[in-house]
C-alpha cells in the first residue's frame, strides 16, 4: 500500500504524512473534524452586543425569591435552546463535509475550507451592529429576522451548484447565525431576571456543550444515509419551527432608540476583526505567519482595531466603550479568556487529530470518542450555574483550570498505544473543568458593571474570544504541523507520498512503523504548550471575585459558549 498523503489539522494545505499500517486502509487523507471548541470557526459565542430593550410581563420583571425556572422563562429558554442548537450543530456538520465537498465540486481544501472562514467572518462582521439593531427594531422581530436569514441561508447552501455559491450563501448564514446568538441570550436573560441567571445557564449550558459533540456524528451519518445537501436541509423544519414558536412565545418587545449609531466604529471594528481573523486563520494554509496572505490583512486588521480604540475612547457613545477596563474584575476576566481562549479552543482541534491520524479511526468514531467531554462539562455546568451567583465566579473557575490542567497534562504524555479508558478519562475531566470555567468567567467579566454597560461588555469578551480562539487554533495547528516535519519518519513518509524515489526506496517496514510513535511524540510535544498557557491563566483567576456580586436589574451576566 502506497503511503498516503495528510493534512495537517483545521488547515488548509498539505502536511507530514502519517501513512497507514500496511494491515490498515488508509485513513489519513480524510480530513480532520475540529470540535466547535477548536476554533471560532466552530465555536459559536452567546451574547449581546448591545443593550437591546426589552418589554418584560410583570410576571418576568418581579423575579420570585428562589431560583426555580417558571413556565413561561422555561418556554422561552426551549425556543433559545432551539436556535442555538440548529446553529450550533451546522457549524461542526460542515466541518465533517469538507473532503466531500473537494469531491463533489472537484476542488481544493483551501477552497472549500472558505465555507468555514467565510461563516466566521459574516459572524464576526455582525456581532457589534447586532445591538444597535435591536434597539432601533425590537428584539423579537430581529431574531425572528435572524431565525428566517439563517434558515433560508441553510437552503440556499443545499441548492448550491459550484463551490463558489457554497461559500456566498454561507455568509448569509453566518449573518443569521451572528445576530442570533446574542439576541436569544438577551431576550431569555431579561426574562429570568439576574436572580436566576445561574439556572437559565443550566438549562442553556449543557445542549449548547453538546451541539460539537454530536455535530460530527450527525454530520457523517446523513452524508453516508443520504447526500451532503441533508446537512443543510435538516435546519428548514427546525427554523420553521423555532420561528413559529418564537413569534408566539417572545413577549411583544417596544423598540426605543435611544443613541445614534457609531457608524465610524463600524466601519473601523468590524472590518478590522473580520480581516485580523482571516490573516490569523490563514496561517495554517501558509505554514509561516511571515507570509503576505498572513500579513497584510492582519496587519491592516490591527491598524484598523487600533484606528478603533483611539475612536473609541474620545466619543461619547462608541461601537464598545472601552472604558470598561476601570473595572478590575473585567480586567481579570480579559485576560483570563485570552489565556483560556488560545489554550483550549488552540487544543481542541488535536484531540480528533490525533484520533483520526495517529489512532486511525474514522472521522465519525473521532466524534463519538470526545463524547465524555460534553458528558463531563453536563455534570458541572448546572451545579456551578446554579452556585456561582451565591458565592462568587473566583473559586469556580480556578476549580475548573485545575480540572483542565490535569485533563490536558494526560496529553502531554501521548503514545501511539495509550489506552483508550486514560484518554476518555481525562476528556470526561477536562469537560467537568469546561463546566466549571466558561460561564464563571463571563460572570466575572459583567458582575461588577452597571446594567448600562452590561451589554457592551458582553461584546468586548465576544471579541476577546474570537480573535484569542483563532490565534489558538493557528498556533496549535502551526506548531503541530512543524514538529511533524521534524520527525525523520514522516518525513519520508511524506517524500514517499509525493513520488520521491529515494524516500520511497528508504521507506521500509520498518520506518513505516515508526511514523504513528513519532506522530503521537509531536502531538504531545504540542500539548504542552496549551499546557503551559493554561496554567498561566491561574494569575489573572487569581483576581476574580470570590463573593457573591450584588446584581441590579438589568445587570445579568451572559453566557458565551
């Protein structure tokens, strides 16, 4: 059996093979799936950008003493949950049709992955003029606005005739599935009221865990039943349905304008995030960040972002008021996510990875293998959701990276041959830390504002995560794919693959059997650097509130997935 050719993971052009055993077909052409953890690309956050108004019953403004969901926030939560979940689920869906996507429409991987980026920079272009918008029109007939361009977006993808038309009609998913978010967050956390906030993120929490876990098997299942188009088809019942329910659930909502649009910071912040993204996420693709592809747009990017924050700061009302750094816990929560955001999401793209190159499993039993993940982050996420607004985010979230830690410190020590029950053990570990770190953070990055600005903070950690989960998912991805190219094996592996006589005649059986040993030495070799950033996230916890905040009305946090 002739060696075959990898990719490296989440990227965009060829990387060191790792040929199959010779007793093996050959599985490491198939493209690796990356978790909605692994990047923004699959990583959808839930926040607003802005502080959208919302007419709250008498039964949702007066929120009774205890914590208990009533029927009505329970309705609107399944309607949220709905949305999120559709959304949620097409993201990882896609990332398993990629290879089937090259075949279909005889293209490249660096075409086809557009399908993912030209998503994330429509979501990325979105989020700061979501909160206007809801202010200026109504939150609920935005997200049913939202609800309708994401679910027509989903069929025209499923009617799509060339590549080309993939990508744009993506985009127009990607603007349906940016305002949706946020909105369906704002509309159920002002429903609930801040004393029930950490319940609301029970509920919300664990299927929005659960969405990356059962996208890539959902996603492989109806391309193997069916064809690629049901993967988008799957969302027009459910978006007709959640639009329908959102029409009769969502209280009528009275939209009050009440400050002029920033349309400088517009036309400064969102260009700016979309093309910093793109220049971050084509780093993969190029295998250097010297690369002009890298630098121009990241650079103008960040001119742009810094054009931004000079605007920023001298304007009364501004696109996200960066005057809420004043705020030591925000401050500490910044910085927290940043750490945390390039640390796991940078990882969460090796898991599968490694499953699929190094273990040789398919891209559907990689999805199911990082199933204990989610279970873990179900076991944590009601119980902290529940305590954190009693005793404050601080003590939750250092719980967390310490779970995390352990978790990803069994990674560092990968082999070819680890057992299976060390590896699901220490995912089912790293999800009870997700459980407990996501959500305290965001809490602690909003508890200490005032209801004015709640929303606006919510829209700058919504950017922090973006831009630090990209840089993540390009600096894991580099570092892997160059400590691979270091490895002798594969790299006559990779000669081998490419035609070299020499390689070919120098790749024995022997050689052959070392490329997995050395394949799994360079995973754990990149392991450690998420290791070591997640430890580093331990300073700025450390200055995370560790009481209770006294919330206003108005003033809930939010949670980002």
């Amino acid at each position: 059996m002739s060696p075959a050719r990898v990719r490296s993971p989440c990227s965009r052009t060829a990387a060191p093979a790792l040929p199959p055993a010779r007793t093996a077909p050959a599985r490491y052409g198939t493209a690796p799936v990356c978790s909605a953890s692994s990047s923004p690309d699959h990583q959808q956050s839930f926040l607003p950008a802005q502080e959208p108004r919302v007419t709250a019953s008498p039964s949702q403004a007066d929120t009774p003493a205890d914590d208990r969901l009533d029927k009505g926030v329970l309705k609107i939560a399944g309607v949220t949950v709905l949305g999120a979940i559709m959304s949620i689920l097409d993201v990882t869906v896609v990332s398993v049709a990629l290879p089937t996507f090259q075949q279909v429409f005889d293209a490249q991987y660096s075409t086809v992955a557009w399908t993912m980026t030209a998503y994330t920079l429509a979501l990325a272009t979105v989020i700061p003029l979501t909160g206007w918008a809801a202010d200026r029109f109504g939150t609920k007939r935005l997200y049913i606005l939202a609800l309708t361009a994401f679910t027509l977006g989903s069929v025209l993808c499923s009617l799509a005739w060339s590549i080309e038309s993939l990508i744009i009609f993506r985009v127009v998913q990607g603007l349906g599935g940016g305002m949706l978010m946020p909105l369906g967050m704002t509309i159920l956390t002002r429903a609930a009221g801040p004393a029930r906030i950490g319940r609301v993120m029970a509920v919300l929490g664990v299927p929005m865990l659960l969405g990356p876990i059962a996208g890539p098997i959902l996603g492989g299942w109806l391309i193997e039943i069916a064809s690629w188009h049901w993967i988008f088809l799957i969302n027009l019942p459910i978006g007709v349905l959640a639009v329908i329910l959102a029409a009769r659930v969502f209280d009528k909502d009275v939209p009050t304008p009440s400050q002029s649009f920033d349309f400088v910071g517009m036309l400064l912040l969102s260009p700016g995030l979309a093309l910093f993204l793109f220049g971050v996420s084509s780093i993969p693709e190029t295998g250097t960040a010297a690369s002009a592809r890298v630098i121009i747009p990241a650079v103008v990017g960040v001119v742009l972002m810094a054009a931004f924050v000079w605007h920023a700061l001298r304007k009364d009302h501004p696109l996200i008021d960066l005057r809420l750094f004043r705020h030591r816990s925000l401050t500490a929560a910044v910085l927290t996510m940043s750490l945390f955001a390039v640390a796991f999401f940078g990882a969460g793209l090796l898991f599968p990875s490694y499953f699929i190159q190094v273990r040789m499993e398919t891209t559907l039993d990689a999805g199911l293998l990082l199933a204990p993940q989610g279970l873990g982050a179900m076991v944590t996420m009601p119980i902290v959701g529940r305590l954190v607004d009693k005793y404050g985010p601080g003590r939750f979230v250092l719980f967390g990276l310490v779970l995390i830690v352990g978790g990803m410190g069994v990674f560092t020590q990968l082999t070819n041959t680890t057992p299976y029950i060390v590896l699901l053990g220490a995912l089912f570990v790293m999800g009870l830390g997700m459980g407990s770190t996501m959500m305290p953070i965001m809490t602690g990055a909003l508890a200490a504002l005032r209801p004015v600005e709640v929303a606006r903070g919510s829209t700058l950690m919504n950017i922090i995560q973006q831009s630090a989960g990209s840089i993540g998912t390009a600096l894991l991805s580099v570092l892997l794919t160059n400590s691979l190219q270091n490895k002798p094996a594969v790299e006559l592996a990779n000669g081998a693959a490419a035609g070299n006589q020499e390689a070919i005649a120098a790749f024995t059986p022997q050689v052959q059997s070392e490329v997995p040993v050395q394949a799994a030495e360079a995973f754990a070799s990149t392991f450690w650097v998420a290791a070591v950033l997640m430890l580093l996230c331990f300073i700025p916890a450390l200055m995370l509130p560790r009481k209770p905040a006294v919330q206003q009305a108005g003033a809930a946090p939010v949670v980002m997935h």
